[in-house]
C-alpha cells in the first residue's frame, strides 16, 4: 500500500517547491518555454500564407466563350500594371491594356483596360507576347471587382491568340461583321463609317483645288 495518500502527496510537493527555491525556478521556466513554444507553434499555423491553388478550368470552345462574355473583342497588349488587393495575401491583380483593333461584342474603348490575377494559378490572364488576342470579358467575377470603365477576364474565360479558327468562330457568332473602334482604320482604309480614307484625301484635295480657282477670279475678274 502507498505511503502517502493524494492529499499527502499534493502538500509534500507543495512544501518541497516551497523549500526549494532551484527546483520551484526551474519549473516555472520549464512551463514559460512550453507556453511559448504552444503559442509561435498556434501563431505559425494561423499566420502561415495560405498556399495558392492551381486553377481549373471547364473546358471551353470559342462559341461558349462568347455567348458567357459581355464584351468580345481582338486586341494588342500596350501596357501591364501590378495592384496589390491585401497586404496579407501572396497575389494582387494586373491591370491590362489592349489597343482595341476590332468589337464583336458590347462597349469597348479604343485603348480597354483588363482587370485579372497577377498569376495563371490563380486563374489569370497568361498570355505571351503582344498579340493580336481574342479578349472574352465580363463586368465582373469571383475574384475581383473592375470599375466603371474596366472588364474582367482570367484564364477560364477563353481569351486566346487570334487564330483563323477563331476568327472563323467570330465570324459566326456575330455575322454582321466587327465594329472598329472610333477613329481606327481597318485593312482596307474604310474607316467605323464605311468611308473610303483615299476617297476622303481626294476629295479634300479637289475642294482645295476649287477654292484656290474661284479666289483667282474674284482678284482678276
């Protein structure tokens, strides 16, 4: 049978920390290093940056693209910024620009601005080079909130370089042919206007040519 019962054995402990000021030190720095070590080892697992995930995308075709998108058009990279969101995660966003060449879909400024993530994992715009691109965009997403005169579009969207099959789909979807945006000139030097831009040239010239004729006769008439 035990020498001493519970209560015996909680005022021998109690006396001997008392008594002995070396083992009653060492036991409080014994706890304060535990207590420590539990908290960094909590503050890690709640302050850690919360790993990015790859993106997955629903497969998509040209078709399905456009009729999703609220604004479709072919485009040319100028310019790319970075814009963090939080101080706290691991990725912002970017803000795209694209001198718009043709409209298939919606209201498109001559110079557009594209709000995406900055990274493909997190389901970005990844897109190399210049272009020409084929831009699917919406007014908004999961992700981010664009302003007024900014669209949205990221990796699952379907934005891709121009191709004669997708060209062949735009074609399609918007049969009345692209809208060229204000003040641009397309391939055959018609202007948005269908005016020819030689013709323009020319007979700006004869106008000239007529106002210089008739002031000769008013001063020798």
């Amino acid at each position: 049978m035990s020498r001493f019962t519970a209560p015996r054995k909680a005022l021998f402990v109690r006396t001997l920390l008392v008594r002995t000021p070396l083992l009653r030190a060492l036991l409080v720095r014994t706890l304060g290093v535990g207590m420590v070590a539990a908290f960094l080892t909590l503050g890690g697992v709640v302050l850690a940056p919360v790993p990015a995930c790859a993106c997955s995308c629903v497969p998509t075709n040209p078709a399905e693209a456009f009729a999703r998108a609220d604004a479709v058009f072919v485009g040319r990279v100028v310019d790319r910024a970075s814009k963090d969101r939080f101080p706290w995660e691991s990725t912002g966003v970017e803000v795209w620009t694209f001198e718009v060449e043709r409209i298939y879909k919606g209201e498109v400024q001559r110079r557009q601005e594209i709000v995406t993530m900055e990274s493909g994992a997190s389901c970005g715009l990844e897109l190399d080079g210049s272009g020409p691109f084929v831009i699917y965009a919406t007014h908004d997403s999961f992700d981010i909130e664009p302003q007024r005169d900014q669209y949205a579009a990221g990796l699952c969207d379907g934005s891709q370089p121009l191709t004669a099959e997708v060209e062949r789909s735009l074609a399609a979807q918007a049969p009345a042919g692209p809208i060229m945006p204000a003040g641009s000139v397309d391939a055959s030097g018609e202007n948005r206007d269908g005016v020819s831009t030689p013709l323009v040239v020319g007979l700006g010239a004869i106008g000239a040519v007529v106002a210089a004729v008739v002031g000769w006769l008013k001063l020798h008439g």
